[in-house]
C-alpha cells in the first residue's frame, strides 16, 4: 500500500532505533513495532518505522514463481 | 585606497545591520571591503554605479535569475555560485559566449557577517573559474524576518556567434535528445538537509558553469536546434517545454537517463521521481539525427559531459505530449509537474 | 536496490504477460479491482496495462486515505492549524487537498498558519519536545499501516509527559470499505459492475495479515490475491487471480509470502487495539457514510485527542454535483466517463477524491494514461471503446 520500501538494517541503536541502508542511503527509524531485528537483516519501512522483516527465502520463492510462469502455466479451459 | 573607516568589518562575529543597506558608511565599507574585494574586477575598483564594457560584435543575451534556495549552504555549492553559475547557463543555452554578470543582493539584517562573507567568496571563485566577472551590483537590507538570510539575482549578458541559432522551438520529427549527465544530483542534495528529511548520502548538487561544454559542443555541430537546463522541475519538465515551445512529441526510454544508483534510491525514499528534480550543472540538447553521433562524442570529451548520453527522439504529435519507454516495458506520459514535488507517504 | 529491482524486471514481465494472455479465456471478460493505490500507482507507472490482453481489465478502487479523506475533516486540519500557537505537523500527502473557501494547508500555510511537513510520526512528538509553549497537533491519515506509527507517538508522547502533544485522527479500515463496495448495488445485486476478483493491499496486509480477508472472500464468493507493491508483484496477482475465476475458487491466496502472514504484525495490532477504538461511522469521500470504517482516540488517551480538546464538530462538504467519483471508485465507470475530467479536474485543480492525490484513478490516469484517449480516439476515429 502506501509507500513503504524493504531497507537493510545496517546498525542497531539505543531506544529501538536502528540505522538502515537503501541502495547507498542511509536513515535512522525506528524498529518499535518488530520484535528481534538483527544487523543483516532486511525490513519493509514506512513512514519511519519498520513494519515487519522481509523472508529473504519466500523471496527467492517468489521471484522463482515469476520465472516459472512463462514454462508450467496450465492452458486456459 | 584607504577610505578611513574606524574599524575594519567583523567578519567573524558582525551580522547584517539595517545601516548596511542605507547608503551610508556602513554601506560603503561593506561594498568595498567585501564585494568590491572579494570579485576584485577593473569595473567594480571603479566605484560607479554602473559598468562600462566591451561588447564585442554578435547578438546580446541578456538573462535573469534570482536565487532563494534555502538551505544557502549545502553539499557541493552553496547560493553564491549556484547564482553565478545559474545565469552563466542561462546565457549559455542561448548557444552565446557569457561576458559579464551583475548581483543584486537583498540581505536579511541578523544574517551573520561570516556566512555573507562565504557567500559572496564562494561567487568569486565560481566567477573567476567561469571567466565571466560580476562588474556592478546592488545591495539593499530587510528587517530580520522578511528574508531566508539572502536572496541573489544576477543577471548576464553575452553575445551569440554568427551562425549558431539555437532556440527552444527548433525541434522537428527525427531529431535526438541528449543529456549531458546524470539526473537528479542537485535536488536531492538540497532535500538532504532539508528540516525532518535529512539522511546521509555521498550525493552532492552538480552546480557548475556550462559555457565551456556548449562552446565544446557548437565547435563540432554548430546547427544544434535546442539547448536547455533542466532546473526545476527536472527533465521532465524541460523536455515538455521544448515539446510545447516546437509543438512536437517527444519519446524518451527510462533505461537510457542516467542517473546516479543513490539518487535513485534517495528517491524512492522520498516516493520522488527522479526525472522531476532539479539539476544545476546539466543540459538537454536537441540536435539532427545526422550530428547526434558527433555531438554525444563531443560532450563526453569534455570534463561536464562525461556521463553524455542519447535518451529519445523528436516525433510529430500535436498534443505535444512526452512519452517514456519504461524499462519494465510498457509506456507511458510524463508529464508536467503539478505544483512542488512532496515527499508522500502514499 | 535488493527487493526492488528483481521484482522491476522487463523479461520476467514479458514472460508474465503471456502467461496471463495464454490462461485468460477467450470470450470471457475478468475485471478486478487493485483496491489500494500503490498498486494503483505502480500499474500506471509501469505500463502494466500495456502488457495485458485485451479481455482483462483493472478497476481502480479507493484506496488511497488522501483521496477518501472528506472535505470537512481537511478543514478541520485548517482550523486546528490556525489556532493561535498550534503546530500542524502533517505528511506531506495533504498538503496540497483543496478544502472550502479554495484553501488548503499549503494555502493556510502561506496565510501565516504554523503548519510542518513531517515523515514520521517521530518528527511530531520531537517538535512537541521542543516547543513546551506550543500545541503540536500531528494530523493522522492513512489505512492501518500508517496507524501503528500513531499509537507509538502517542505512548510515547505519554511516556514522556508530552502534555503538548495532540493527534487529529482520520485513520480508515480497509476491510470495511471493500465490503462498503462489495455491497453497492451495482455489483451485489445487478452484476452490472464485473468486479471478479481483488488484489489486496501489499502493506495494509503486513499488519493485518491475510485473515480479515477470509470473510470477503467466503461471503461475496471473490477471490483475492494479496500482492507486493512492484509491477512484476502485481502481474503475477493478477495471473492468479485469473486462475482462480477460471477454476471457480474463491479463497484468499498471498503472493507477497515475503512480508505477509496470515496473521501480521500481532506486536502492531496490539498496540493500536489498546490505543485506538471504532467510530460507529465515518465518512468516505465519494462513498458517502462507512460504518465501523475509521478510528477514533480511546477515553483513556483523551488527553492527546485534538477533536475533544478543541471541540471540534464534523462537518459535510458536498462534492460538485456532476462529480463521478463514487461511480468511479466503485468501478461502474471511468475516469474519462466523467464530465469534469481534464477540463474542469485536473491534478492542479482537484475537484473530487479520484483526482486529489497522485493515486486517485483520474489522476494517475491523467498523469500516465491520458495519451491513450487521444491514440485511440484518432485510431478509431471516434470516441474511446
């Protein structure tokens, strides 16, 4: 929905606040609302906040899926 | 020559006073201690109110601009040379050769002595570097409140060589449109320090004086149709003024814009579209699809037109619409900006 | 930029595109609404349209919070912002919304009113701080991703003995405006609108989770596939969302497994439970009166309520009479049905809730489809199909 962008966590900081790289940039947010968030790892940002971690691997599934569609795609009835 | 003022200016910890705007001695020494010192020219040790110069031979550009950006100092320039250097390209996008500048500075009582004076040093750098000196000015004061600290307007003057006739609409189907570099650089400088958006990036604003690449540029294709700088509102906007100005289409392919990696990301923090932000230091040219070859050859040869690249092509259209070849696939228009970009949420 | 780039890229969308070319039935004709306006967005910014057949169509529905944001609640901003020694600390998303009297908070802004734009509700509670002698009023939009941020401000706010600190709430539920659509008679009862399928909000979902969907899709028999925010995300929704019509289920399927549960963020739905309680009703710009749709401060928090510290009452502004954003966002029609647009309604000149942000239907339309009129029209020779 609204703007939000899958950062990684580059730096944990007091206070739930963390420090997260995007392509280069870098902002401080806040971790409040997602439990047990570790350097490395990847969150979906809004408005300053992240919203929950991304799953590298449902990732990797996912973009396998697009890939797959194009060769396994039953035909329509 | 002494001017028997009591005391030198304190640069260190003095502020802007009303006094200094009245005409009076305290106008006088900062004239002639800070302006006259600083661009230190023939003209302004003169001391008239206005210059006297040679012109030489060829049509007169005259152009404007007056410079508001807040914050004045940011990474990679500040309001000084971002005001020289923005009427230099003024003239220059002319296809002329810019001879000289004047300033008129209107400064905001309580602005500190010490940023004035970065300032205005800042302006004679950019000027000397630029060959292009300011030989009058004009300063005036407002009471603190009414100014972002100071606002500049210069203006410039230069002379088109015979033959060059280079013209915002001078755009017809099949001709090329280049860029001379990266997009995006100065805006997202500037919105990095911007009060609750500030971030840490290496971009800094791309400001630079534009008259050597355009001459680079007129040496090889001298029949160059269009040349712009693509100031506020990006090279979106520029692109569909040159459409409207011409009343042609033009298509242009995403993948094809350079732009830096982290000013692409800085603005997809912000929910920005990089084709929407401001560039200082860049052009867009309009040129025969037969001279596009030599002409991209000519800008990435010089120093400002490295990252040179061909983005589109001219079309007929009579709406005048610029169209974008998205990199996903798909196209679609780009259009005029309503009103400032903001930062969204949604 | 890891995440984002791989889900951009143009041969996967090719490949993608023909896979839903090649299942879609011929002779049949699937209609499905992208209810949230990142997707809105993300379709018309990339030419998503572009790369689907003919026989599938996408209905933009209304979810933008800027967009359904009624008139009267933008004015109330407008007041609160002009009380003597207030501070409106505001995204920036409505900024620029038209309210009565042609003023909006960029307009009242420039008129002398003290109003910031912020990114986060962060930015508010540290001007709070700073600023003891003034009331700083964070005006609060947006669906329930958008809201957990509040609820923290305002803990925080009260951890911090922030008695300065005040939130102008208008956050909106989505579920309750999909069943508000789901319930026109357009589409319950006549079937004249073929709303076959939704794809559901990608960030709303990572708090929610993908439960609440459950009911829509059991009760109105529509599938909805929950779909990330990139082009290639909303290809692959609408490739499934195609498969279920074609093998008649009706189940809730996520294509965004990287950010989405079933059951969300529980730590984010905590704290706005304990923060946040229903309004009986609210209203929805173009959809008129939504029950159970918004959220309103709990007495315990009435303290940092702007609405009851100011008193302020809620008011209707009738939208311009031939205004066709309900029929819009209910998909019965399109942004170029409309009288007004183009003309009379433009993103400069927003006139209703389709067109005032840049997600609006009519305004993502304008911005990136509007050309295709103009081709087609002189293609056909005549009007638009």
């Amino acid at each position: 929905m609204c703007l939000a962008l899958p950062v990684r966590v580059v730096e944990l900081k007091g206070g739930d606040m963390a420090v997260v790289d995007l392509g280069g940039v870098r902002k401080e947010i806040s971790l409040a609302l997602v439990d047990g968030v570790t350097t490395g790892d990847y969150v979906i940002l809004h408005v300053g906040y992240a919203l929950t971690r991304l799953d590298p691997a449902e990732a990797e599934r996912t973009l396998a899926t697009f890939a797959a569609a194009g060769i396994d795609a039953p035909a329509s009835a | 020559m002494k001017r028997g003022f009591t005391r030198a200016l304190d640069f260190r910890h003095g502020q802007v006073e009303m006094t200094h705007g009245s005409g009076g001695r305290a106008m006088a020494q900062l004239v002639e201690e800070l302006f006259v010192a600083s661009f230190d020219n023939e003209a302004l040790r003169r001391m008239d109110d206005q210059a006297q110069v040679e012109v030489p031979p060829g049509r007169l550009v005259i152009a404007t601009d007056s410079h508001v950006v807040s914050p004045l100092f940011f990474p990679g320039g500040d309001i000084g040379c971002l005001s020289v250097h923005g009427t230099v390209n003024d003239v220059a996008m002319a296809g002329a050769r810019p001879l000289y500048l004047a300033a008129g500075f209107i400064l905001e009582e309580g602005l500190p002595l010490a940023d004035l004076r970065r300032i205005v040093e800042s302006m004679a750098r950019a000027s000397r570097g630029a060959g292009v000196p300011v030989v009058t000015g004009d300063t005036k004061v407002v009471e603190r409140g009414s100014g972002d600290g100071v606002f500049i307007t210069t203006t410039g003057v230069g002379v088109v060589p015979p033959g060059v006739d280079v013209s915002g609409s001078r755009a017809r189907p099949g001709d090329v449109v280049l860029v001379s570099g990266t997009m995006g650089d100065h805006g997202v400088a500037i919105m990095s320090l911007r009060e609750n958006l500030s971030f840490g990036t290496t971009i800094e604003s791309d400001t630079a004086a534009l008259h050597g690449l355009v001459a680079a540029m007129l040496a090889v294709v001298p029949g160059i149709h269009c040349l712009r700088d693509p100031t506020r509102g990006g090279l979106a906007t520029t692109l569909n003024e040159l459409a409207r100005q011409s009343g042609v289409g033009i298509v242009i392919g995403e993948d094809r814009i350079p732009v830096r990696g982290e000013v692409n990301s800085a603005c997809e923090f912000l929910g920005l579209d990089p084709l929407y932000v401001a560039n200082e230091g860049k052009l867009v040219a309009i040129c025969a699809a037969d001279d596009a070859q030599r002409l991209l050859g000519a800008m990435r040869a010089h120093p400002l037109g490295r990252d040179a690249a061909i983005i589109g092509q001219v079309i007929e259209d009579e709406h005048a619409f610029v169209q974008m070849d998205t990199a996903f696939g798909g196209r679609r228009v780009v259009d005029w900006l309503t009103g400032d970009q903001l930062p969204r949420i949604c | 930029m890891k995440y984002i780039d791989e889900f951009r890229d143009g041969a996967l969308a090719r490949s993608l595109g023909a896979a839903i070319t090649r299942e879609a039935a011929p002779g049949r004709r699937y209609g499905f609404m992208e209810f949230c306006g990142g997707h809105t967005h993300a379709i018309a910014r990339y030419g998503v349209t572009d790369l689907l057949p003919g026989n599938v169509r996408m209905i933009h529905g209304p979810g933008c919070p800027v967009c359904v944001l009624p008139v009267g609640r933008v004015d109330m901003a407008i007041e609160i912002a002009r009380r003597p020694g207030v501070i409106l600390a505001t995204y920036g998303d409505t900024m620029r919304v038209p309210a009565s009297g042609r003023l909006s908070l960029l307009k009242a802004k420039a008129q002398g009113a003290d109003v910031r734009m912020v990114y986060s509700t962060q930015d508010a509670v540290r001007l709070a701080e700073e600023n003891p002698g003034r009331e700083v009023v964070m005006f609060a939009i947006g669906f329930e991703t958008t809201t957990p941020p509040t609820a923290l401000a305002i803990k925080q706010a009260e951890a911090k003995g922030l008695a300065n600190f005040l939130v102008f709430c208008n956050h909106v539920l989505t579920p309750s405006a999909i069943s508000h659509i789901l319930e026109s008679p357009e589409v319950r009862e006549l079937g004249t609108v073929p709303i076959d399928g939704f794809i559901g909000p990608a960030h709303v979902s990572t708090i929610i989770g993908s439960r609440p969907y459950e009911f829509f899709a059991e009760e109105y028999q529509k599938p909805v596939v929950i779909a990330g925010f990139e082009p290639l995300d909303v290809m692959q929704a609408i490739l499934m969302l195609v498969r279920q019509v074609n093998e008649g289920r009706a189940e809730v399927e996520n294509e965004f497994t990287r950010a989405v549960t079933r059951e969300g963020n529980q730590k984010a739905q905590a704290l706005v439970a304990e923060v946040f309680e229903l309004r009986r009703e609210f209203e929805w710009r173009g959809l008129g009166a939504v029950p159970y749709s918004a959220l309103r401060l709990k007495d315990k928090y009435a303290a940092f309520d702007a609405e009851r510290r100011y008193g302020l009452v809620d008011r209707q502004v009738a939208d311009h009479k031939a205004c066709e954003c309900g029929a819009i966002l209910r998909g019965v029609k399109q942004p170029a049905d409309c009288k007004l647009f183009g003309t009379a309604c433009t993103p400069e000149n927003p006139l209703g809730s389709c067109m005032v942000s840049s997600e609006g239907a009519c305004a993502a339309h304008y911005t990136y489809g509007r050309f295709r009129d103009f081709s087609r029209k002189s293609a056909a020779g005549g009007a638009t199909p």
